[in-house]
C-alpha cells in the first residue's frame, strides 16, 4: 500500500499529517480530542459544531463547546449558522478561544439545523456560503475552511460550484464528505465526486466519507487525489484509528489496544468528562460511548444492557473490569 501521509500546511499553520479528525456533535468535546491526539495523533482535531447564533448571545452552556483540551493538538473549531453577523462574531470568539483553525458547517442534514438555515441547506444557495466565507475571512488571520456534501439531492451534485466560491472568497482548505444531502450517511461514498470537488479548486480538499483504516484512506486518496483524509465514525470508540491507518500505510505491525487498556481508556474518558460537564451528563454521555468503545468484545451486548442502567462511577468500573478483564481496578 503506497503510503499517502506527509504533512500539510494550512496558510499559516503547519500540521503533522493529512490525517483530520471529523467534529462529531455529542461525541468530540475535549476529553474525546485529548484522547485522541495522545493515542491517534491525526494532524488536526475538531469541535463539535457550535452554534454561532448561541455563541453571540453569549449563552454560558457555549463555554463547554469552546473549552480546549490542556493537552490536545491542533483544533478545528467548527461553527454553524447563516447569519453573515453571527458567523463574524463567532469567527473572532473562536479565534479568541484558542481555534487553530475555523471550519463553517455547511453538510449537517439534521432537521432543526437545516429549519435554521444552516448545515446542508446552505449548500441550496452557494452565494451565501461566499458570503459566510468572506464574512469569517474579516473576522480573522487564522486558516478559515468549509465543510460541505457533494451535492444537495441526485440531480444536484453541487461541491464544485460550491468549493470555486469558497476559495475565491478567501477559505484556505475545505472538506467534502461523499454523499449529497438525502443520502444522509448511508449510501456507499460517492468517490468520482469527490475527485470533482478536489479538481476544481487550487485550495487543498479534504476527502471524508466510510475511511475507517489504511486501505479506505488510501483508496480515497488514490480515486480523487485528495491532500488527506477526514474519519468520522471510525474513531468513535477507536480514538487510535489514525495510528492504525498511519502504521498500515507505512507497513508496520498493528495491534488495537488490549481489552484491559480499552477499559482504562473508558474510564479516563468518562473523568474527564466529569471534568468537563459534570457527573450526572458524563454518566449519560458514557452509556453511549461504551457502545461504541466495545464494538466487537466478546460479552459486549450484556455490557451494553448494564450500562444503560448505571447510574455512578463505581457501577462503570465494575462493568468496565468484568467486561475487560481489569483485575484490580484504579480508583
Ligand atoms: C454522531 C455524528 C455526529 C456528527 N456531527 C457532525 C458535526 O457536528 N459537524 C459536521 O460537520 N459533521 C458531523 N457529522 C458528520 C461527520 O463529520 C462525517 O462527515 C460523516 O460521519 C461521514 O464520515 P465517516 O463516514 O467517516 O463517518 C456527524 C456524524 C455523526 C455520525
């Protein structure tokens, strides 16, 4: 497998690798992305999507959003909204915040999204992502991106359109998941146009969409020539998939983590979430991530079922010990 990895430089910002870590709302808050860069180290990391319209009225929850990780990498901060004013704003209080980098939502087919005008339904009308774009451009001298879908619906694959006015309102990268708007995320990725999008626009492009180890990334680079790749679903649960898809394109052995050390990962995420959103959401958060985090344990739907029912730390270490095999349990 030719190895596809190399660093990357976004204006002024100089990254690692090529590998981009998907925002992934209720999943990629800075305990995810703290985790993530010690055992994955993608180039660059990403928020969840904040709401630029909540982060101008200055709503308190939106502090959680904007909280960086003490010990993270390079972060993406990603915003949503299709107010010219609002989406400035929230550029600045990003940039304010410590963001590496701010990304526009332009791909999220949520309702409540899409009813406010932003996500997906912006790519319906690609003059305003422009204006959006110039409108974080004023906002800032940090690298400004985009996220976007191939198109909006089968008869209208819309990215390249989209990507020629981002770039010539001044965005310096941008990301395309393969899939229009209807396809939601399931449709196998659509890899021809993605290699559209990356054709028509000077600015790097970002491939996204089903990369899940070395062989989808390199056949997503190999089919649209993209300067790297984005994993979403991939490294929920497996913040260590980027070291994987690294190893597998550099021809090196690879080992997921034993179970035991999957525990303690669980367990570590779930305290730094105490930390982050306090006891009784981080309970709720880890019923789901344990989901996630024992895709494929043996026992592991018995787990899953205890797990909706535990209600404090102690229960999830005594799940978490019995499903991993921990003998002695950290406190
Ligand atoms: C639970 C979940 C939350 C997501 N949240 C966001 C988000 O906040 N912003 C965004 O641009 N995309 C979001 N996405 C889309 C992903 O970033 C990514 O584009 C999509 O999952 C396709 O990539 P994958 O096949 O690697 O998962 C989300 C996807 C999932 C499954």
């Amino acid at each position: 497998m030719k190895n596809y990895l190399k660093p990357l430089k976004i204006r002024n910002l100089e990254l690692e690798n090529n590998m981009f870590q998907a925002p992934l709302a209720g999943y990629s808050s800075a305990p995810f992305r703290e985790l993530t860069w010690r055992l994955g180290r993608p180039g660059l990391l990403a928020t969840e999507m904040i709401s630029a319209r909540a982060i101008e009225m200055k709503q308190p929850k939106q502090e959680q959003y904007l909280a960086r990780a003490e010990n993270e990498g390079p972060v993406a901060f990603q915003l949503w909204g299709c107010s010219e004013s609002a989406v400035e704003y929230a550029t600045k209080v990003c940039a304010d915040h410590g963001a590496d980098v701010v990304d526009l939502n332009c791909g999220c087919p949520v309702r409540k999204v899409r009813a406010a005008g932003a996500g997906s339904k912006l790519m319906e009308d690609p003059a305003l992502i422009g204006r959006l774009v110039a409108a974080m451009r004023r906002a800032t001298d940090i690298p400004v991106t985009i996220k976007i879908r191939v198109g909006t619906s089968p008869k209208n694959y819309n990215g390249a359109e989209v990507a020629r006015i981002a770039e010539s309102e001044g965005a310096d990268l941008l990301t395309v998941h393969g899939r229009h708007t209807q396809e939601r995320y399931s449709h196998e990725v659509r890899l021809e146009e993605v290699a559209k999008v990356v054709a028509a626009v000077k600015i790097p492009v970002i491939g996204n969409g089903d990369v899940r180890d070395g062989e989808s990334a390199a056949r997503m680079f190999e089919a649209t020539g993209c300067a790297g790749v984005m994993v979403g679903r991939a490294c929920m649960g497996a913040p260590w998939v980027f070291a994987q898809i690294a190893a597998e394109m550099t021809g090196q052995e690879w080992q997921p983590p034993e179970p035991t050390e999957m525990g303690r990962i669980m367990i570590e995420h779930y305290d730094l979430l105490v930390g982050l959103v306090g006891k009784e959401k981080a309970i709720r958060q880890s019923r789901k991530l344990g989901a996630y985090y024992t895709r494929g344990l043996k026992g592991a739907k018995h787990f899953r079922n205890s797990l909706n029912m535990m209600n404090s730390r102690e229960e999830l270490l005594e799940l978490v010990a019995a499903l991993c095999g921990l003998k002695t349990i950290d406190k």
